[in-house]
C-alpha cells in the first residue's frame, strides 16, 4: 500500500516495500500499469513516477477493509481461546 499517499519514484518505492530487488519491482509495477491499476508518469526531471489510478485506489479500499476484517475475527478468536482456558481453570 505504498503509493496510498501519492506519487512515488521507483527508489522510494523500493526502499518503502523492501525485500524485492530492483528487477521484480520493475516487473510488478509493469504488470500493475498494463493492468491500469497504477499509472506511470515522468516528472520534470525526466524521471518515472508511479501513482495509483481510481481502480488501484478502489482495490486498495477493498484490500484494506479485508485486512482489518480478518484482523477483528483473529483477535475475537484468540480472545475466545483465552477466555475458554480461564474458564477451564
């Protein structure tokens, strides 16, 4: 989720995610661009810059609310557990 706050370049991108070398970044965010889920652009430099599109920006919302479902039911879970263990004492 690294371009929710806007524009970025390819090395604050990189060093952002981190754990992915230089190529597999080049090829995702290629992917991601002929997939119009992020748009890519040259700033005044010259230099590419990468933002997300309304579609990235509508998944991401998705993604995002996945993540914290997931989180609420995994932390009701592991309360259910203790509470069963407290009880079972």
């Amino acid at each position: 989720m690294a371009l929710n706050d806007g524009a970025c370049r390819f090395g604050e991108l990189h060093r952002t995610i981190g754990g992915s070398n230089e190529r597999m970044l080049s090829q995702t965010l290629a992917t991601l661009t002929d997939d119009k889920l992020i748009s890519r652009s040259l700033d005044e430099n010259g230099r590419p810059s990468y933002e997300l599109t309304d579609n990235g920006r509508n998944i991401t919302y998705a993604l995002l609310g996945l993540r914290d479902a997931i989180a609420t039911c995994l932390w009701a879970s592991e309360n259910n557990e203790q509470s069963r263990s407290v009880e079972a004492e």
